[in-house]
C-alpha cells in the first residue's frame, strides 16, 4: 500500500533496498523503541552493513528504548551493552511500549507492523502530524525508563525494604492522585505525604513520580 506520505515495505529487505538510506541521513536525531533486539536487528544491521549508518560524530542524538525482553540472555545483554558502548544513550522500560519505532529527524517514522506469513511489514511515514505523535509517544516512555547502566544496577542490587506505608503512597502516585487526593485518602496531612513521597523517589533512585511506581512493580515482581 503506498499513498503520498506513508509506504508499507514488506520484509528486511524491501526495508533496506528502499529505506536503508534514510538511517544514513540522520543528522539531529536517531531515535529508536523496540521490545528487544529482533524486531529492526535485521533489517537495520543490513542497512548498516550497506554503508547507511548514522555518524555520532555529527553531534547526532541516538536515544534507544527497549524493554526488558531486550537483556533477555546473556548475549543480548552484552550486545545491548556494546551498543550503549557505542555512543547511543540507551534506557529501559518497564511499561509496554505502545509502538516499535524509528524516528529520524522530526521527519521520519518507520512504523514496524506485525509479522504475517514470516513476513514482517513496515511502514515509512512522512506526516508531520503522525511522525509528531509517535516521537511524543516515544518521549512518554524515555521519560519513564531507566537508563540501561541504573537498570542493570538495580536488577542485581536487593530490592529496599518498603513498609505497608510506602507502598501504599506509591500505589497513589501510579494511580495518577493529585497530593491533596492521596493524602486525604492515606489520612496523613500534605506536608507529610509530601516528604515520604521525596524520600520514596531517593530510596528508589526515582527521577519522577510516576517512575517511583513503576520501579517499586519491578521489586514487586522481582520478588515473586
């Protein structure tokens, strides 16, 4: 299918033949959201291997989210560590990501579908309005993800104790209460939930609140 500002390519080499040299072009910004290495590792190294790389050198910004399917096994991990290695600021995610993506310079997006018959589609957008969208999608969930270093960190480090208190504040905070709300149903006053709420964010390593809720559903699982 193919209108004026979106085609759909079929299969890593349909992406690489007619896209790879939009990965070459990125001057400002290479941004990129998988749940693990599979999804673009084809298609994208190919592209690569073409010549069609990005260069950091430019003073190109490479952000990378994945999700924890990504650090899957023990080589994944190592290559998610090389790519880290390599200049590309890379974070993890904990919340599911709501689109496999590549955006290139606030102009492009390709889009990656499911996979039918073998068969995995992808879809370059040029719609300022729809490549806008996705890069705020992707700003949501680089907001909230934890850096691949911190992540790897607190993976191995054994989870802080939280009592029934802290627990319930931070079931507060993912719910998205406004402080005057969660303090009134805590029964404590604004000033104290406050504090604690400042105290969670330091003991879990937290640069916001909705993050603390979420580190706290990795202890949570972690422990399960």
């Amino acid at each position: 299918m193919t209108t004026d500002q979106i085609v759909t390519l079929r299969g890593e080499g349909e992406l690489v033949r007619r896209a790879g040299h939009l990965f070459g072009a990125a001057r400002q910004e290479f941004l990129c959201a998988a749940a693990d290495l599979v999804t673009w590792s084809a298609g994208v190294n190919a592209a690569f291997a073409e010549g069609y790389r990005p260069s950091l050198v430019t003073g190109l910004s490479m952000c990378k989210i994945y999700t924890p399917r990504a650090l899957a096994d023990d080589d994944s991990e190592r290559r998610l560590v090389g790519i880290a290695g390599s200049g590309a600021q890379v974070r993890i995610s904990t919340a599911p990501l709501a689109r496999e993506a590549i955006i290139i310079d606030r102009r492009i997006a390709i889009l990656a579908g499911a996979e039918a018959g073998g068969v995995r589609t992808y879809s370059v957008v040029r719609s300022p309005d729809v490549v806008d969208g996705v890069r705020a999608l992707f700003g949501v969930a680089w907001e909230t993800a934890t850096d691949l270093a911190e992540y790897r960190r607190l993976r191995t480090s054994p989870p802080p104790e939280l009592n029934e208190q802290a627990r319930d504040i931070l079931r507060m905070l993912s719910a998205g209460h406004t402080d005057e709300t969660a303090s009134r149903h805590l029964g404590m006053s604004l000033r104290t939930y406050r504090r604690r709420v400042a105290e969670l964010m330091t003991l879990l390593g937290a640069t916001s609140r909705f993050q603390a809720g979420l580190r706290a559903r990795e202890f949570d699982a972690g422990s399960r």
